[in-house]
C-alpha cells in the first residue's frame, strides 16, 4: 500500500472510454516512440478538482482500446495524499473529462531522482512459544509410531470373512 504524496512508478491495464462514453474523439491515443502520452488523473473517491495529479503513460498498445501500459503518477501541490494500491482505479482526465481508466496492479514509490524506493519487508514477530510443555497437561506427547500404529492394525469386519463372488451384468 502507498500513499502518493510523492511520484508513483504504476504498471497496469488501461481502458480507453469510447466517444460515446465521453473519451477523446480521436479514439485512444498513438505516441510515437520519441514521447509518453501525458495528461490528468486522479485516484477516486478524490475528483478531477481536489485530487488531480499528472500522469505519463507508455508502453501500451496505441490505438487500443485496451491494453497493457506502465506510467508514473505525480501528484499536483496542495493536494492531499492519496492512497495507490493494487487493484485501485486511476481516471485518467484531459482537463476534467475523464477519457480513460487505469487499473492498477503493481505500485512502487519513487525518490526525487526518478529511481525506485525500495523499502525492506519487516518480518513478521514469532509468537513466544515454550516447547518443554506439552499443549495440554492430560494430552499425552505425540509421538510418530503412535500414530503410524493406529494406520497399520488391521481392522476386522464382518465383510473381510464374507466369500468373494463374480459382480453380474
């Protein structure tokens, strides 16, 4: 979980809402190899006045309607933290009218220099345990050939004794 109160690293699928819907007229965006596709977004429940951040797309399919992309996501001033987390939604705006929907599946905070932040993953505490003790004072310990005892006696059944005979058709 990250909350964006700096520039975010984002990998994920993008939709391109159709003219119908509201999206660019021009149908999704085609860059060339030179430039990102750059526009407006925001992370709801924040809207496109009080949560619009900057966002750069590339390495998506141009001129599709669904595709594959990365971007980073850089928050404008004044604004309030937001929080980015896999599985969220990012409404890419131009201007305020949204034209596309970004779903989130990767997040990574970036350092003001551009590179990614890498924070350790804090291992999860031990419970205290205290193994001299048996788990119940009337429990006998487990032991394996107890156990392996009760699988290899043979059971007997009134069915074992009974003659065998052909099933017929």
């Amino acid at each position: 979980m990250v909350m964006m109160t700096g520039s975010l690293a984002v990998r994920g699928t993008v939709v391109w809402l159709t003219p119908q819907q509201g999206g660019r007229v021009s149908g999704p965006p085609e860059p060339d190899y030179d430039y990102d596709y750059t526009a407006t977004a925001f992370v709801p429940p924040r809207t496109a006045e009080d949560g619009q951040a900057g966002i750069a797309l590339r390495r998506f399919a141009p001129g599709a309607w669904r595709t594959p992309a990365e971007g980073i996501l850089v928050p404008s001033k004044g604004n309030r933290a937001q929080q980015v987390i896999p599985g969220c939604i990012v409404v890419i705006t131009e201007g305020i009218r949204p034209v596309g929907l970004l779903t989130v599946e990767e997040v990574h905070a970036l350092a003001p220099d551009g590179t990614q932040v890498v924070t350790p993953a804090e291992p999860a505490p031990l419970p205290d345990l205290d193994l001299t003790a048996p788990a119940s004072p009337t429990d006998p310990p487990y032991r394996h050939s107890t156990a392996a005892a009760r699988w290899t006696t043979t059971s007997e059944h009134a069915s074992d004794q009974a003659p065998l005979h052909a099933a017929e058709l």
